[in-house]
C-alpha cells in the first residue's frame, strides 16, 4: 500500500488541498496553467509513468485546455467516463480575506477568529464550528469531484480493475463550456482510437441542498437544460424636444420583458420537476455616452431552463409571446398617436434573426454582410452575447426600412438536458447508491435533473429531427466564436449520473464542503458504483 499517493482520507483532503490552491478562476491564467499542473500530477502515478501517451492535452481556445487521462485495462471494452470542472468562479466577495480563498485549511481556521465568525450567517456558523466544513474556493464547486476521479484512476491503475476509465477535466464550465464541447470531439476519437464503449458518463458535480435548510443528500439522474433567447429592439430616433417624432427602443424593451418574465409558458415538467421560470438576465439600450438624442437601440436576454424541448421549440414560444407583447406595444402606441393627434412612425414588426439575415444578403450581398459580422467578431472586448446582439444591431442599421422591429435571436451558451432515469444501469446504480449510503446512515435522494447546468448536456444527445438547426441559424456568432459539435454529442450514447460529495453555497464566500462526505463517504460510494459494472 506504500505506493498510494491519495487512499485515505487525510492524503485526500491533502490533494483537495493542493488542487484548490492553484488557483484557477474562469479566464485568467491560472485557469490556462491548471491542465499543466493536473497532468504533471497524474504522471506521479507509476501507471502514466509508463504509459505517459494516455494522457492528452485538448486545445479549448484562449490558451485553456482540456485534459484526458486514460487507464486502459489490456483486455476490457467497457469504459467509464469520469467528467469533472476545474475553473472556478471569482472571489471579490471575500472581502480582506480573499488571499486565502484558495487555502482551505488556513480560511477554515481563519474564520473561526471572532470578528469574521460574527459575520458569518448563521447556518455558516453552525457547520464552521461543527468542524465538519471545509470551506474556500472551489472545494465544493467542483476540485472535490477532480480529486475523487484521481483517487479512482489510482485504484484502477493499482488493482488493474478490469474497466477502462477515462478522467476528463475541463475549463470554462462556469461560462461557456468550451471545455468540455471541445472534450467531446476527442472523446468521440479515443473511442475509435481505442476500440471502447462508453457504458457510463460519470459527473461529480457536488449534491446541492434544495433549500435553506435541506441537508439531504442527492444523486441526478440526468440535468436540466439552458437556453438563451435574446432580443435586439429597434425603434426610430428623435430629439428629446420632439419625441413624438420617433418611438425608443426602451418603449418596445418594456412590453417584451414584462411578457417574458415569469411567463409560464415556458415552464415544463417531467418526472415531477418542473423549471424555474424565465426572467431577464440583461436589458440595455445600446447607446455609448450619454447625449439627447432618444436611445432607439435596445436589447435584452432572457433565461430558459429546459427538460423536454428543443431549440425550435422554444423559439416558436418566444415568438408567440414577442407577437403578444408587441401586439400590446402596438396597441398602446396607437392610442398614443391618436390622443397626441400625430402620425407615428409606424407598428412594431416581429421578425427572427435568420430573417434579417437572409433580407441583408439580398439587399447588401453576403460579402457585405460577411465584413459586418467579422468587424463585430473582431472587438475581443465583447463577449460572445455581446458580439451576438452587435452583429444584429449592426445588420439593422443598414436595413432600418425593417424598423421600428423586434428581432429574435439567441445568444450563447446552449446547454441542451439530459435525462437517464429510466435507464436500467441507472436504475441499478441509484439503488446500489442508496443501500452504500445506509451504511454511512445517510439517506440519499435521486433527483432527475440536476439544477445547477452542467458538463453533463454535452453527451447522449438526441434530435431525430434537426431540431437544433432553429439554434444554428438565429444564433449571430455560430460557427465564429461559437460551436456546439452536435453530431459528436449524437455519437456520445451513453447513460449519464451525478454522484458527488454534499457541500453549501457554491458561488458564495461561504462555500465549504462536508468533511465526511467527501473524504470517507463518496470514495467508498464511487467505488463501490464503479466496481458494479465489472
């Protein structure tokens, strides 16, 4: 047993420790340096050592990667796919304490001193002096779940189990998923490559209480979708001394929004969960400075979370529901115009960006339109929600006889859901999982979708009907600055689970991981699971 870096839960807690503390926040470079450092580690162990080619680096754009580390038994077909995250949030929140946000140990202790304790709310109080808590950044959300898929490979790779399994860390997870959308391309590969089948896709995202006071522990059979339905707003421009001689973007904005928000048309439910309802994540006019000229330029994105529907489908609800509000727009305005006794500038047409795209080509030429697109592409400032809603504004500047409008469009990231509840190896699993958990007297609840969105969206894809085309066509920067590799997501047939450690407040200055779960409890549980399948 000398040889064993990580089988205990002290040497566990250690490597969690050391892989928490490099740093590795979304788009900085310590995010670019993790997959270095990660491999580095994973060649320690005596099986990569020899086998030094089964570890692979995959280009994930901006001088990120992905990770794959494969043990492969001589004999065994069978294979597991371990996925994990390793970018993590930002850590401004922690105040005059955030140098330590990457040094569990130390913030834990630090935290017990009185005046950050007094300030602490008070379930964070409770579970810090309990001793049960790690707490800092990245512990719960997701470097727990790396650490348990490293502890497993070891195992593997020390008992020969006879199962391949392959770890797959990736970047960007908390913004675009390029990580793990340029994974699947390679997963597909060593596939081939290798001759494998994919029996499992094994997240380790951890367990999250569903409310203030849960304490239960879970395990996702699948994951809720996200979709991001956008809207650029074009009015007419006016002098603020004259504002019935044009109507603002802002005007039109307002009725959108007010019909998009909580609309429950949007929520759907399966298997008894439902989604939360759309709101807007961002409403803006796109005016540069301030001046006195009418903003007649406006856009917003609006959040829809998915189980069942596709891409086409909702965007036919979207557009009903711009129909709607617009109607309502419309009708207002008339009423406008006529108490004022003025012309107006004319009704408020709905149109969907493949629309506008198509009226562009033929009225500009797609080399025209070509040049537009690449001058927004260009602004490595914007992000690609923002190059999407200035590719369309720009469009519409040149073809304002379309306006006053609403155009429809979307805006990354899609992550489609995925759900296999109803598989029998799931079925098997979570039974298996639950027994485990009684040993440990601990009562463990599967959910279907997991609620957090997940890497999990990007396997075991299915559209009989090309229905993922509606994204393709009305999302401005597809193909550009953004992909998502369907048809490898479609080759990617395979169950999907979540089983990952208990922990709190992903995303907040007191998030902390249970102790127990995560270093005695889940390796014997993921051990356990994986050991059923041979």
């Amino acid at each position: 047993m000398e040889n064993y870096m990580w089988n205990t839960p002290e040497k566990l807690r250690a490597l969690l420790c050391e892989i928490v503390s490099w740093d590795s926040r979304t788009l900085t470079e310590g995010e670019n340096e993790f997959a270095y450092k990660l491999k580095n580690k994973l060649l320690a162990l005596p099986y990569f050592t020899q086998h030094p080619e089964f570890i692979e680096l995959h280009e994930a754009g901006l001088g990120r990667n992905a990770v794959t580390a494969l043990y492969k038994h001589p004999t065994a077909i069978d294979t597991v796919v371990l996925i994990s995250h390793f970018d993590t949030v930002h850590t401004e929140e922690y105040g005059e304490l955030e140098p330590l946000a990457f040094f569990p140990e130390e913030l834990t202790k630090k935290l017990m001193e009185h005046k950050y304790k007094k300030d602490l709310p008070e379930a964070a109080k409770i579970d810090l002096e309990s001793g049960n808590y790690l707490f800092g950044r990245g512990t719960m959300d997701m470097k727990m779940g790396l650490a348990l898929h490293m502890q497993l490979i070891e195992k593997a790779s020390f008992e020969q189990w006879p199962i391949n399994l392959i770890l797959t860390a990736v970047p960007d997870e908390e913004v675009n998923s390029a990580g793990m959308r340029a994974a699947v391309v390679e997963l597909v590969r060593i596939r081939e490559q290798y001759d494998l089948t994919y029996q499992l896709f094994l997240n380790s995202e951890p367990s999250f209480s569903q409310g203030p006071a849960d304490t239960n522990e879970y395990i996702y059979s699948g994951t809720i979708g996200k979709i991001m339905p956008a809207a650029l707003f074009y009015g007419k421009e006016t002098h603020v001394g004259e504002p019935l001689k044009g109507m603002t973007a802002n005007f039109i904005a307002s009725y959108m929004t007010q019909h998009m928000e909580w609309n429950p048309l949007f929520r759907e439910t399966d298997l008894g969960e439902s989604t939360p309802l759309p709101v807007s994540l961002q409403l803006k006019d796109l005016k540069m400075e301030y001046s006195t000229q009418t903003p007649y330029r406006a856009a917003a994105l609006y959040n829809v979370f998915l189980l069942k529907r596709t891409a086409a489908e909702v965007m036919d609800i979207f557009e009903k529901v711009a129909f709607q509000a617009m109607s309502a727009c419309n009708e207002q305005y008339l009423q406008i115009c006529k108490r004022e006794k003025v012309q107006g500038v004319g009704t408020v047409n709905v149109l969907r960006y493949e629309a506008l795209l198509e009226h562009a080509v033929r009225k500009l030429g797609a080399e025209e339109v070509d040049s537009i697109k690449s001058q927004v592409l260009k602004q490595s400032t914007w992000d690609d929600r923002e190059k999407s809603i200035r590719i369309v504004d720009q469009l519409m500047i040149r073809c304002q006889e379309l306006a006053p409008a609403t155009v429809l469009l979307y805006a990354p990231p899609y992550y489609p859901a995925i759900n296999s509840s109803n598989h029998p190896l799931v079925v098997k699993s979570i039974e298996l999982m639950k027994k485990t958990a009684q040993t440990f007297d601990i009562e463990v609840q599967q959910i279907h979708y997991f609620n957090g969105i997940c890497d999990l969206s990007y396997v075991n894809y299915t559209d009989e009907s090309d229905e993922w085309l509606a994204f393709e066509r009305n999302t401005p920067v597809w193909g550009n600055t953004y992909n998502i590799p369907f048809k490898e997501m479609t080759a990617l047939q395979g169950p999907v689970l979540n089983v990952g450690p208990f922990g709190k407040d992903a995303h907040q200055k007191t998030e902390r991981l249970h102790v127990d779960s995560a270093f005695k409890e889940m390796p014997i549980m993921i051990d356990t699971l994986i050991k059923s399948l041979f």
